[in-house]
C-alpha cells in the first residue's frame, strides 16, 4: 500500500492495490570454485557421486573430458556447454526453468 499526499490541500489518499516493483536478484556470477559447487551440491540434497555417475555414462572422448573437467578445474563456468549439459540432466529442468534453476545455484554456491 502506499500513501498519496495532494501537495496542494495536504489530503492524504491510500492506494491498497499499489505494489512496489519486485527488485531483480543479482546476475548471477560467470563461475564458482570448485569448493562453492561441491558444497552447493552436497547441501542440495545432490551427491557427488551422482556427478560421477552422469560424467560415466558420456561416450568417448567426452566422458575422458569431463573427468578431467570435474577433477582438475579451479573453477566452474555457468556457461560451460559441458557444464550445462550435467546441470541439466542433474537439475532435471529445460529451457528458461532450467536456465533460472542454474542462475539461482551459482548465486548460491558463491555464496559459500
């Protein structure tokens, strides 16, 4: 609700059907440590070993990549195709749903 004051008589209106503009969240951020999604997954309720699992069934050359990717990057890119590909098997979500569901995760996990 928000109050209307007239300048000129100084009468008070309330407008009850007024709502403020929602406030956007943040951008997400381009990428997280290793720690912050590991973390993020594991307090999620997702293991890592389901991550092993998605990374096992790839065929090859891609599974060998992906292993390296998973065990050897500093960091995770939010844009990273290899990365999006996991999410979304992981997430279980498509298009804009899935696309607010990993922006969300990255805001979160760099938050740890």
């Amino acid at each position: 609700m928000r109050k209307i004051v007239d300048v000129r008589t100084g009468v008070v209106t309330e407008d009850p059907t007024w709502q403020p503009e929602p406030v956007p969240p943040p951008p997400p951020p381009a990428a997280v440590t290793r720690r912050q999604l590991r973390l993020w997954l594991v307090r999620n309720g997702y293991t890592l070993a389901q991550v092993e699992m998605l990374i096992d069934a790839l065929p090859e050359p891609q599974r060998t990549e992906a292993r390296i990717e998973w065990q050897d990057a500093t960091q995770y890119e939010r844009g990273h195709p290899l990365l999006r590909q996991l999410a979304g098997q992981l997430l279980k979500k498509e298009g804009k749903e899935f696309d607010a569901a990993l922006d969300e995760a990255f805001r979160q996990a760099a938050a740890l």
